[in-house]
C-alpha cells in the first residue's frame, strides 16, 4: 500500500467536506499538482492540464525536479506548451495514488488507508478537485483547459460544472463517454486484479502485493495504446534474444512483442496502487457527459461555453476512436465555439498525443498563440 | 482433463510414428472427422474443410447427428458448400481435444493423458494428419481445400506439404503467419491459463480446474473475434437488468458488453480443454509459411500449386487483417492460379466467416459452381 509522489509535488487542502457525485465525503482531502512557467501580473495566463489514468503532476523537468515528465517533449521552455509565456499547472487525478486523495491514502477518521471505503469516484469529482485547486491557486479565469484521454472527460466535465473558469479548450484523445470495446478492456484489466487472489478484496500488502494481476491489467493496457500497424513494423516477428526467452517455462515469452509487454508491465507494477486503478479505470468507464448534464452528449456539449477550442486525436485510435474527437469538435461548435478539428494520420494510437510530437506539437503551440 | 467428442465422430487412425514437424512421435494417434454428403463414384467431389482453434468436426448437422453445427449455415444441401453436390470432410485439428489426439488424450505409452508431455504441436502436423485422413478414406484429389481462421494456415501448409492433393482452395480469414497484435492478445490468453493457480502446470483435474485463467482467455478472445463497430450498434452504453449485475462484488459487471463476455466465457470455460487450448494457441504463433518453405512467404505462396482460389477477409478484421488476405491472393496468383480476392465490408470482424453468411455465402457458392 504506497502512494507515489513525485518530490517537487505541492498541495492544496480541498475544503471539507468535498462532496463525491455519488455518494459520500473525503475529509482533509487535497490535490497534488506541480506548476510550470511564471503566473503575469494580470493573473491571465494560466493553462490548466489535466491528465490520463496514470501521470501524475510532475508533466515536464523544473528547476525543483529536473527529471523527465510524462509529456516532456511537449511543455516546457519553447516547446509547443510554452512556459516561457503561460504558467501551467498539472494536478494529479483525485482517486489517484500519486499526491492528490486516493484509496492508498489515509482515512483521518480511522488512521488506516481508505482502501475499499474510499467513496466511489467519478470523473465530476476529478474535475471539481481540479477546479478548487486552480480557484486555491488564486486564479479566477484559465486561458486554456487541456485534457489528454482520461483528462479530455475531466476537462469536459470542469467546462460543464465551472462554465466561467476558462476561455478555451484543447482535447487530446478525449471522449464523452466510454464505448462498449474500451468498458470491455478495462473490465478485464479490471477482473485481472480482482481475481488475483493477492488482491484480497483491497487488504493487499506490500508483501502480498496482486502483481500478476497488475501485470496483465498493464499488458492489456498496452495492448490498446498503440496500433497493430506501428507493431508490424516495430516488432513485425522477430523472437527475443535466447536470453531474454523463458526457457524453464512452457509457453514462455518468445516473440520480441512478448518482451515488450512484459518489460512494460514489470515497470509498472510497483508504481501504481492497484486499488487505485480499480477506482480510477471504472470511473472512466461510468463517465458520460450527456448522463452528467441530464441531456444527451450532443446537447450537453453545445451547452459548453468556450470561446475556441482543438480537438484532436489519432485515426489508429482504438480506446478513444476518431469518430469520438469529432464528436466532441462538432458538438462544441454548435455551441458557437470556434473549434479547429484535427485528425492525425500516427501510427501510435490512443498514446499519439504523448509520442508523436511531432504532428501533435505544431497545432496545439499554434493554437495556444491564438489564444495569447 | 476431458475430451469432447461429438456423437457421431468417426475416426482414422494414423500410421505409427506420426513424426511431429519440431520433434517427437505420436503412436496410436488418431483424427476425427465427420462428412456431409455423398463422394461420387469418380471420387472427385471431395471438399475438406480444415477448422479454426475450437470448432470440432461437426460442422453441420446430418443424420447421424442431427444438432446444429458451428457452421451450419454455410454447409448443407442447398447452402453455399451445398452437400447435394459435395462430399465435404471436416477433420478436427490434431493437438485439439474434440476427438482427434491431443493433450487430453490418453498417451497409450503410459495410460495417462499427455498434459504437457505432447510434443510441441505446429500446424504443420495439423495439416499432414489431415492430408492423412483424406487418404486413408480413399481419396487422392480434393475438389477443394477450406481453411477458415487457423484452418487458413492449415490449409496453406497442407498445400505446400502436399502440392497434389487438392485442385483448388478457400481461404477465409486466414494467414501466412501471425503478426504482433495477434501474438501478444493469445501470449496473454494463454498467460492468464498459466498463471492461473489451478492450471498447475498442466496437472489440473474437473475438481481443480482453471476456470478463471480460461474465463479470461475467451474474454480475451471475443474482444479481437468480433469488431468495436459492431459491439457500438449492438451494446453502446447499455446497463445489464439489475439482476444480472454483480451487486456483492466491488468493480463487478455493470454494462451489457461484460455479461456478453462474461455469458460466453463462462459456455467456454468446460468445453474445451486448457492444454489443449495452450498447444493449438501456441502453433499459430509459430506458423509461418515462408520460415515453413525456407524462403519469404511471397515466394512460399507462388509455389502452391492450385488451379483456383477465392480469399475472402472481413475489413474489419483485428486479428487476421484484411491486408493479410490480400497477401494471400496475391502470392497464390503470382503462382498462376486463377484468383478471386473478395474483402467484405461485415462489422462482424474475424468471426465475419462465421456469422456473416449474407456476405460469406454467395462467393463461396459462386467459386464452387465454377470449381464443380
């Protein structure tokens, strides 16, 4: 039972008590984030960027922790999110284990980890976490929303619960709901950990830790990050070094693929709590955007008020399809936002916002300085 | 540990040693078949049909069995393999558990099943016990070979291992080999069989079974057999009757695609034997066509010799993409048979050959009128 905060994170107190969309307080909660450029004067530069399922605050290297970020290529100094003009703050996910409250933190009322009896966790909770951390901040008014997958809802729900605190949009293989292909992964993923009986209903310990169960969860993850045809070309069916191979095994890894995943999974599963995952993964699943506004996905998106907005996403994407992202761009103009749709021809699926900065970079720092 | 042997199965005993391509020997090994429709007296109306991973020989219904069969709707008098004009074999896989000798079978040098004492199984054996089974009942020359899925790989290494035994050929939804995308969702599927406690290295039994490692792996596969597409039209965002859901269970099935998979995994889960599922996942992995002939798998297909083919994929096809079709038809008319390659607009994925015999159905019958 860890929570995994990078060391340069601050945090604010969210007031108590913050109440979940579906039930339930957290008291002495708080959010994690990290910032990135210097707030103006006029206190108008602020671009908040809220995150997919596993990042945490800490997007890009500072002078307080020069370690590489999760979407280092793209923020920073000169980098199409230009800290030399905007000050951008991150906040790790309520839910999550790194920083902001989460099933791995401690209950004040009982000194021991929530575990299970953390409150179910919506993608609204996410978002209004979010919105008390920027106001915390003193900041009344975002220049920009961004949102990558999971952070694309959050975003969506922030516009539609805190219609004033931004003026435009960017949403980066983003959806309003999840569709039945994307629920059935997670569910697996989800059922991975479940059914390994190392997960003990949550009680897990660092010792008995569901590590099989997180490693499939992960492999499956990574199975619908990319895209078949970046693996054709990436592994095609080249086999593992002998060495690499599990020969005391039957059935053992043997294609390069299978070492991929593997490699992967291992890296992961010591830093994410898997309760975590289970909150997180089915909050995804549960999100929509038209059941949120009482409406239906269409309707509650042209209610969205933004003054402009991008929305991009990769056409070998299949956890957030294309046809999801232009979706949202139609809906959000018909609300009278001026909406620039971008579809990327990238090999790098449902991850292409986080690889291939070379096609996302030039359109999301073109659009930032239109909004400048 | 079990076998499923349909009813009315017959069975051809093959030659001891049956020598396996990547070492070993079976004696005593056996394939089962069933066939539909009269051989004529010229002996030239033959069509064998060489199956996917789990179907077993009883594709249709007939006499001796009248219950329907996994592919009934394309195989019977008047269908598309109309049985008034074909004598049609269908010949159970080597290394499955449906009657011909396998993993569950009994390994007569012991009087135990084999477990993981079969020897590697390719799908090269696959094929020879087929090409085996068609001439220990009489007959020399096939009208036709069809492979669907796995059997497309079968029917490819049946051709190149026995260049006269069949005048012409159906590929539906096969492959040369396997790519990456297909390899990494059946190494998980089969990791989830093996890291499964109850698997047990193979020494399960119907008391000590490994329920959740199969549940998963068919979860695993009905996620790639169909295509996203569909399951959006078919379930979008619908909830299971409150019945249906897991209520004492945290994170358990909400949304009609879990109890789809949940429904069908669990039918699964104690037809098909776990070893057995392990060997035949594991050849397919393994199969390829030009390592199988020591050349490129183009060249290895122009050297198949049959006067006609018709190769048929679904464009939405995860696991055995169209394209691979297409390579299919190419390499076999770049050997100068007479191709026809129909790709199939069906949302119904890899299994389209199974479900979709609006699209299936009339090409198939086409090319055999043409073939008669």
């Amino acid at each position: 039972m860890r929570e995994f905060i990078p060391p340069a994170a601050r945090f604010v107190e969210l007031p108590a008590p913050f109440r979940m969309k579906r039930g339930g307080d957290l008291r002495g909660a708080r959010t994690a984030y990290e910032t990135f450029g210097r707030l103006n004067t006029a206190r108008d530069n602020a671009v908040l960027v809220l995150t997919g399922l596993s990042p945490d605050a800490h997007a890009a290297s500072h002078a307080e922790d020069p370690t590489v970020g999760w979407w280092e290529a793209m923020l920073g100094p000169g980098k199409p999110i230009d800290t030399d003009l905007w000050h951008v703050i991150c906040v790790n996910s309520l839910g999550s284990c790194k920083g902001s409250t989460g099933p791995a933190s401690i209950n004040p009322a009982t000194g021991e980890p929530y575990r299970l009896t953390f409150p179910e966790l919506s993608i609204e909770d996410i978002a209004d976490a979010a919105a008390l951390t920027v106001r915390a901040l003193g900041i009344d008014r975002l220049a920009c929303v961004i949102g990558t997958s999971m952070g694309g809802m959050s975003a969506l729900a922030l516009l539609a619960r805190h219609p004033e605190l931004t003026r435009t949009h960017i949403s980066l293989s983003g959806a309003v709901h999840s569709l039945p292909f994307a629920i059935a992964v997670r569910s697996l993923q989800r059922e991975a950990i479940r059914s390994d009986p190392q997960w003990h209903q949550g009680r897990y310990t660092d010792d008995r830790y569901p590590r099989r169960g997180m490693m499939t969860a992960r492999k499956l993850g990574m199975m619908t990050y990319r895209s078949a045809e970046e693996w054709d070309s990436r592994f095609g069916r080249a086999r593992l070094d002998t060495g690499l191979r599990s020969h005391d095994e039957p059935f053992g890894l043997e294609f390069e693929v299978e070492g991929y995943l593997d490699f992967h999974a291992h890296r992961f599963v010591r830093r994410f709590d898997p309760n975590s995952y289970l909150y997180l993964s089915h909050s995804m699943d549960q999100f929509d955007l038209g059941e949120s506004c009482g409406s239906t996905a269409d309707a509650a998106l042209s209610r969205l008020r933004v003054e402009q907005a991008l929305v991009m996403g990769a056409r070998t994407d299949t956890l957030f399809p294309i046809r999801q992202q232009d979706e949202i761009a139609q809906g959000l103009s018909s609300g009278g936002a001026d909406v620039e749709f971008v579809p990327v021809e990238s090999p790098a699926g449902h991850d292409a916002f986080l690889v291939d900065v070379d096609r996302f970079g030039p359109p999301v720092a073109k659009f930032l300085a239109s909004v400048a």
